[in-house]
C-alpha cells in the first residue's frame, strides 16, 4: 500500500494514462492493436488513449482493449486557450494554447468529453481545435484532470520562473476538476526543462496536497520508434531530417515503458507510479454496440409510420402497374409486398424506408438527377413501389432476403445516387429538416499506402527522388498491396532492400508507417441523421477548409457501432452526364417530344452491341480495362 495524499492509501499496479496513438495525426506513432498488447504483455490493468484534440481512435481503442482483457481509459490531450477559444488574433491567437489531459471517468465524464472535443473543432478552431475554461466549467462533471507536459499551463508558469501563479493556476484547477479529481503530472524524460517542472510540481503538491502521478507522454512503442516518430514530425511540418530549427523532441524517452522502468525512473518519489492506478480505479466506462437509433420521421396527424408506409407502398404500386403494365398476376405482386411490408415493420424499419423515400422524393421533385438503384436494395419491391428504385424485381427475378433477411437483423443499406453537381441540395434539404444538430457527413482518413509511404520517408531521409521514385516504382499496381506483399512479388525491389543499406533504411521505415492515417477528410457518400443531438452519441469535427462542414470524429464503422444510422449520399459524375445530355438531345432534336435515357427499352439491341464490343468508355462501373475484357469474352445480348 502506498500513499495517495495524505490520508489515502491504494493498491499499487502501474498504468500509463498519457499516450498518444496514431490517430494523433503526424505526431503519435502507437499502433492501437500494438499498444493494447505491449500494455498487456507488461501485466498493466489499464491503459489510456488521449490524443491531440481528437477522439478520432476511442471506440477502436476501447473494442481492441476490452478484447484483450485490459480496461480502456479513454481521454484527450485538449489544446486550452490562454482566455477565450474565440480568440483569433493578438496576444491569444496563434501558438498561444496550453495542453491539459481530460480522462472519462464515467458515462457522463464521456458525454462531457465528446462536447467538449467538438466544441474545440466547431467554436475554438484556430490553427489547433481549442477549448477554454469556459467550456470546461461547463463541462468538468465526470472528468479527471492531469496537468499535462510541458506544454501545460501549470508547467509552463513553473519553467517561466512563476511558481507563485503555477500555485495559484493549481489551486483553480483542483476548484474546477473537483478536489478527488485533479493530478499533478510528473515525468522522468531526460529533457532539462522537465526537470525544473518537476521541482515546482513537487512543491505544490508539497503545499497543495495535490496527489501526483507518473507519466510518460508515450509518442511511441519502443524506444527505437523514436527515429520514426522523428521522421512523423517531417512529415508533419514538411522538414528534412538535417534541416536545422525544425520541430523535433530532444529525448528518445517517450515510449511505453513497463513498470520496472518507471520505478526505476521515478526511484526518488514511487507514489507518482503507483498513484496511477487509483486514476485507472476511478475510471468505469462501458459501452452497448449494436442498437440502432433510428431518426423520427414526421407522420401525418392519425398515421404511424407502419400505416403511413403501407399507404405510400400499397398506392405506389398500384401506379407502377399502371405505367408498366406485367405479365405476372397482381396478386402475386399484392403477396410480395404485403410479405415485404411484414417484415419491414416487425424488424422497426418503416421509419427508414419512410426517410430514404422522402429524400428521394425531394430530389425527383426539384428535377435532381436520381439514379436507378443498384446494390441488393433492387430486390425489394415496397422500394419499388416507393420509386427509391427504378426497376421491377419480379421481372428480373430478383431476392427480397437478399437486401433484408429477418434471420441476421441488421439496418437495411440503401445507396442514393444522385446528380453531382447537386448532391449538396439533397444534403442541405435533410439538414433543414431534421436540424443541423442532428445532420453530418462522416470523416475518414487518408492513410500512408506502400508507394506514398515509400516516397514520403525518402523525402524526409534525403534520397535523391530518382532513387526514391525507383524504389517506388518497383511495388506492383496492385489495390491495397502491401510493403511485405511487394517484397515478395518483385524480386527486383527485395534484392535492393537486402543489398542497399540506404534502401532498406527507407523500406523499413515506410513499412513501419504503412496504412497510418496521414490526414482526416471527408467520407464520399456518408450521412448520419440522428433522432437526437448527434453530440450525445460522437464527438464532431471541422471538415473542409473554408466550409461549414461538419463531420464526425468516429469514422464509419464506429458511427454505427454507437448506435447512428448512416445513409449513403453518393454524387454520381455519369447522372450529371445524362442530364446534360439529355437537355442537349433535347435542344437539337426539333421534336415536340421530350427524350428521356429512361425510355430507351432495357434491352435495346444497340446499346448491347456497343457492350458486347467492349465500347463503355464513359459508362459507369464498365469502363475499367477489366471490364471491357470480360464484356468482350462474355458478349451480353438482349
């Protein structure tokens, strides 16, 4: 047992609670996977993730760590602003921000953290995603504090020789947090400023009584990443490695140690070790996945969605028929979709159907290019009758289960394809309706493949670009390939690697940086409407420069974890194609008759000569050379 402050004793167990993954863009070089496993190969209980104003990597994080029997901490190293996140010039504006570590201690810690993390991005913007102590007042219930590195306000005020007003900051801080909830951070990283900071961080614990706790600011796994995390800060700030004054960290201290290595390090003072793991005790989140949250579409007054839908449905067929007379009997049409409609609404799905129908209908009705449907969502035919698709699946024979199969209940998945010149319209019509607190596009992250990593690891190294584009010329163009599939595939490129040590210096390092996220963009086609402040569930972020765009930090995959609904907005080049197409004909022609793509019959004889000829330059999905061979050697006819 060992002592927390004065009157409170702990279990002692070591557990890092400042590290950076790669999802600290450009700066943090832990793989999530590799991190959960190096914590648990060293017998550690816990392990945090905060990154640099981001929760870009949390419910990865916390899947992979509860998956390997380690408790998940999930925090955030927030950039603070001096006075207020608005600030945008003068005295505050630029570099001027202090880092601060926020870790969820609870359910509310965490709904308070994803607020606060958006607020950084969404108000607070300026160069880093910054908050300010306004918003952390706001937002301080269920979070625990840590002072930070050097770059936090308490040691920032003890290196510029103001141990009086670091005092006076801690004292604000405990205030703020909580008296149970606020520590002092120490570290042991062979950096002389650190040292200092630590002197003062002893004496107002000393005064104080606030408990401290050890940490490592941990950039990377093993203590030789630290030459590829240089070469991340390269990357970053678009240096050389010999270019002098550039940002560099002047230690190779910053990675996860094990705990006999943070005794030995803080040999003088084992509280701060051990005191880590009371912060990891404090800590209990955990999450549900799975569940979906559907948004609430407005009925008509007397209608539910189940009856309102069978209206729409049962009336939309009877109008397709009309126009496209069938061979089969109605009845059999009447059983398909009552069959259909049963299953939607025992799985809780009207409601999507309801949705994807309306912002549909909005676009066919402001002329918006809309396309025929693709995917298993042809099978169905109340998407038919609806006009969210454009083609019979009884007449093509096509599978209802394929799309919507009771026995595996999952959100059905509907691609909209729209005109792309007026995707934004369809976008901006679901934001005005639902709310824009409500409405987002989803991020994603461009990542380091095999040729782009090669070639960004040569420039940092100084490799003559010949050399470099050699080098990256010889990995196959092959999708996704690879660094040790190439090395394999390419004897050319493996005799380098083993002959030439300035080769294999790159092709090491680049392997080592393969597939991490570079930067955060925006998904092509991804929208999530919520049945509440999107907030609630994930944390929000500034997408495009120079735009009102807002997407979310947790890409694709964890948005639907946490239990939003993603619908797929695609803007389709070829349907702007048509449409201009379709005017010019139009505008030609002198007919009175208005041309239209959709009335050139299904089975035109022409249109199937020009496939069968391998002549789709310009047809959407049948103009890769792949294709045009299997067009080729299949010959399709009418």
């Amino acid at each position: 047992m060992i002592w927390l402050s004065k009157d409170t004793y702990v279990a002692s167990q070591f557990v890092h609670l400042h590290v950076h993954t790669q999802y600290s863009l450009l700066d943090g070089a832990n793989q999530i996977e590799a991190l959960v496993q190096t914590a648990k190969g060293f017998g550690m209980p816990a392990v945090a993730i905060t990154d640099h104003g981001n929760l870009f990597g949390a419910i990865d994080f916390y899947q992979k760590a509860t998956a390997a029997g380690i408790k998940p901490i999930i925090g955030c190293e927030a950039y603070l602003a001096p006075k207020s996140r608005f600030d945008r010039e003068g005295q505050f504006a630029h570099n001027d921000y202090y880092h601060l570590i926020l870790l969820a201690a609870n359910r509310t810690g965490y709904q308070n953290l994803l607020k606060l993390a958006s607020t950084a991005y969404l108000d607070g913007f300026y160069y880093k995603p910054r908050i300010d102590k306004e918003a952390l007042r706001e937002h301080h219930e269920g979070l625990i504090g840590l002072s930070g590195c050097l770059s936090g306000e308490v040691p920032f005020l003890i290196g510029r020789d103001r141990l009086a007003d670091a005092i006076r900051t801690a004292a604000e801080y405990r205030e703020l947090f909580g008296k149970e909830n606020y520590f002092l951070e120490v570290q042991e990283n062979a950096v002389p400023e650190q040292q200092i900071a630590n002197q003062g961080l002893r004496e107002i614990h000393r005064q104080l009584g606030i408990p401290l706790v050890a940490t490592n600011d941990c950039h990377y796994l093993k203590k030789d990443d630290a030459k590829i995390h240089d070469i991340l800060l390269c990357l970053q700030t678009g240096k050389t490695v010999n270019e002098p004054n550039r940002m560099r960290f002047h230690t190779d201290q910053l990675y996860v140690k094990s705990t006999d290595e943070m005794l030995a390090a803080f040999h003088e003072w084992p509280q701060a070790v051990w005191n880590t793991s009371h912060v990891a005790e404090m800590c209990e989140l955990s999450f549900t996945f799975g569940k979906p949250h559907l948004p609430q579409y407005r009925v008509p007054d007397g209608d539910t969605l189940e009856t309102y839908l069978d209206k729409l449905a049962l009336a939309g067929l009877t109008a397709r028929l009309r126009e496209r007379p069938s061979a089969i009997p109605e009845i059999r049409y009447q059983q398909r979709l009552r069959d259909e409609l049963t299953i939607i609404m025992s799985m809780g799905f009207a409601g999507y159907f309801l949705i994807v129908w309306d912002i549909i209908n909005f676009a066919r009705g402001r002329g918006i290019p809309v396309g025929p449907g693709r995917g298993s969502a042809a099978g169905s035919l109340v998407a038919y009758a609806l006009r969210i698709t454009d083609l019979d699946p009884l007449v093509y024979g096509l599978l209802f289960e394929r799309f919507l199969n009771p026995e595996r209940i999952s959100l059905p998945d509907i691609d909209m394809d729209f005109c792309m010149d007026r995707r934004q319209e369809v976008i901006n019509y679901v934001v005005e309706k639902y709310g824009k607190d409500y409405v987002c596009q989803i991020i994603t992250f461009g990542t380091m493949k095999a040729k782009a990593a090669i070639r960004d690891v040569g420039r940092v190294l100084e490799m003559p670009y010949a050399e470099v584009d050699r080098i990256a010329k010889l990995v196959p163009d092959q999708l996704n390939i690879t660094l040790d599939e190439a090395l394999e595939a390419e004897p050319r490129l493996k005799d380098l690697v083993q002959t030439d040590p300035k080769v294999r210096t790159v092709f090491e390092t680049a392997r080592a940086l393969e597939n991490s996220p570079r930067h955060a963009s925006t998904h092509a086609a991804g929208v999530v409407i919520s049945h509440d402040p999107l907030t609630r569930h994930v944390p929000l972020f500034k997408g495009a420069k120079d735009t009102d765009e807002v997407v979310t930090q947790f890409p694709m995959g964890d948005v639907e974890k946490v239990g939003l609904v993603k619908f797929d907005f695609l803007g389709l080049k070829t349907l702007t194609m048509i449409a201009h197409a379709e005017r010019l004909i139009n505008a030609c022609s002198g007919s009175t008759d208005s041309f239209s793509v959709s009335a050139i019959p299904l089975d035109d004889a022409q249109t199937f000569g020009l496939l069968s000829c391998g002549k789709t330059a310009g047809v959407f999905q049948l103009e890769s050379p792949g294709m045009r061979d299997l067009l080729t050697g299949l010959r399709p006819g009418p």
